[in-house]
C-alpha cells in the first residue's frame, strides 16, 4: 500500500513538475526575441564598447537600428553574430564576427559585411542590382559609405552625400566646382537624385534606364516630343553638356560654335539669298552660295538658333524660334 501511495505521489509530481515547465517562458531564440529584449541583450556588448572606441557606436540607439518599437530592429549579434567565447575571454575570438550564422571566423571580408546588411535590406527594390553592379564589382562594403552606428549616416543626408562620394571619385569633385555646375557643393542636390549607387539596369549607376530620362526627371521642358527636334538631344544629353560641371555655361562641353560644328561642319550660308542651311549635313542646299562676307564670324550658332532642344513653331525647322 505504501509502494502504491508513493508511486501516486511521484506520478503527482511529475505533472506538477511538468505543468510549472509548461507555463515558464521558453528560452528566447534570436527569432522569437522582441525588439526590446534584443536590445537588452545587447547591453552585454556596450559593458564595454562604448563611445570611448574608435567609431563611438552608443548612438546607433538614436537609429532605426536601435528602434525598440520595430520588430525588425536587429540586436549587435544580428550582424556580428554570437559571440559567446568573446564573453567568456576576450582573448580567445575577435568580437566582430559578420554574419550569424557563421560557425568560424573570417576577418571582416567585405563579402561577410554584406550578406549581414543584405539579409534584411536585400528586400529594397533599390538593392535589387547591387550584385554585378559596380559597386560590389569594386569590392566595396556597405560601410565602405554608410557609419552604421553613428546617428548621422553623412551618406543619406543630402548636404553632406556628396563629401563621402567624393572620397573615390576625385575627377567628379573637380568638376562639381566648376564655374557652371548642379548645386551638388551647395548641397541642394545629392549624388543620389541622379545615380543609385547600390546598383542599376542603366549606364553608369543612373536611376533611369538611360541618360536622357535621368535628366528629363528635373529637366521635363526639354523632353518633347517636339514637331521639330534636335537629334543630338533625344539620342543623349551628354552629347552636349557634361553633367557633373563645366566651365562653359551652361554644362557644355565646349563652346559653340566649335561644339556645334563637331555636327554641322559645312559652310553657313547664312546671308545666301535662299536663306539656306549649313552645308554638308542633310537638308542643306546643294550648290547654295558660301557666305561672302564675315559678318557671322565668331558669333554663337545660339544667337538665331534658339530653340537647340526643338521646336514646335510650324516655321521653326531651322530651330531658330
């Protein structure tokens, strides 16, 4: 009787035990964590990084990486992974490991960096051609220009985009400070109104598929279509104007009329009786009179021909109104 009582006590126990297991909380998987539980997990880390390193990394809780609210809010081992033998002794594992799922070390390869940013922002369709594109070609990281933990990423802000950008590409920085440039040093307009420097379907990291939509996004006037147009402007802009800056205003690549003869390089016959266009190229009058005097020299193709972007003026074949 006794043997039976005390295997109905033990069998009591066991489901007491058994409840008491089922209603306390589940260890907290890096899936399950809550944004607020991750960030204080994270206070394991900031015991002793802080903003005495060399990137302060504290204000990255000023950030959307550090918003308690957002459930996509990633906690420091979400990028550099778990670090447990770091906790344990400093000495026996770097305590930047990238990507959280890697069970070994790799020093702070650019590729690692990447997946770890990648593995939320690869969703953006603006990251949707960062592989292949010449960026990632050029084995950059994304904090080759982006300061992850610093609450003022200069990089996205539109004042201070250009100063990062700068840091490679020198010959652009020259001639954003030409006598004739887009407000980039002004700060009103950034790299990125113009390129997607995380990759593109179009030249030259361009937010459109070509030149010409690029520059219609701001320059909608000169898009057309037009009853007379101007070739050189719908093939592409930069036929004409250099984009990043120039000393001829405005853009342009070289003066006319030395530019415009690159195309029309016949004779004028400007004071011709049949009021005729320049020779040598299509439309113009076979066998009209060159022009007799030098009453033209040296004047801007521009001074008659206005409208170079085209027209739609039923008389304005020549461009000229």
């Amino acid at each position: 009787m006794t043997i039976f009582i005390n295997i109905i006590m033990l069998c009591g126990f066991l489901m007491a035990s058994a409840h008491a297991e089922s209603v306390q909380p589940l260890a907290v998987t890096a899936s399950a964590k809550s944004p607020a539980q991750m960030i204080d997990r994270d206070s394991e880390c900031t015991r002793c990084h802080d903003e005495n390193e060399t990137k302060p990394i504290l204000s990255i809780y000023q950030t959307a990486h550090g918003n308690k609210a957002d459930a996509r809010t990633p906690s420091c081992q979400s990028c550099h992974g778990e670090s447990v033998k770091h906790l344990a002794s400093k000495s026996d594992a770097p305590d930047v490991i990238f990507g959280a799922k890697k069970a070994v070390y790799t020093p702070n390869k650019t590729q690692d960096q990447n997946v770890a940013c990648l593995s939320c922002h690869e969703k953006d369709p603006k990251r949707t051609h960062w592989q292949g594109g010449a960026h990632q070609a050029a084995d950059l990281s994304c904090t080759s220009c982006h300061v992850v933990h610093s609450a003022h990423d200069k990089v996205r802000e539109k004042p201070t985009q250009a100063l990062v950008c700068f840091t490679c590409h020198q010959d652009q920085k020259a001639q954003a400070n030409k006598f004739s440039h887009h407000p980039i040093p002004e700060g009103k307009i950034a790299c990125s109104d113009c390129h997607n420097p995380h990759g593109s379907a179009g030249p030259k990291l361009l937010v459109k598929n070509t030149v010409t939509e690029t520059c219609y996004t701001c320059h909608a006037e000169k898009r057309g279509p037009f009853l007379w147009e101007h070739q050189p402007v719908t093939e592409d802009c930069s036929n004409c104007h250099t984009p990043h800056g120039s000393n001829i205003t405005p853009l342009l690549k070289s003066r006319p009329p030395f530019m415009c003869d690159e195309c029309h390089d016949g004779t004028h016959n400007s004071v011709s009786p049949v009021a005729g266009n320049a020779a040598g190229i299509q439309g113009g009058l076979t066998g009209a009179p060159a022009n007799p005097s030098a009453s033209y020299t040296g004047r801007a193709c521009m001074n008659c021909h206005s409208m170079v972007h085209g027209s739609n003026n039923p008389a304005g074949a020549l461009l000229q109104r």
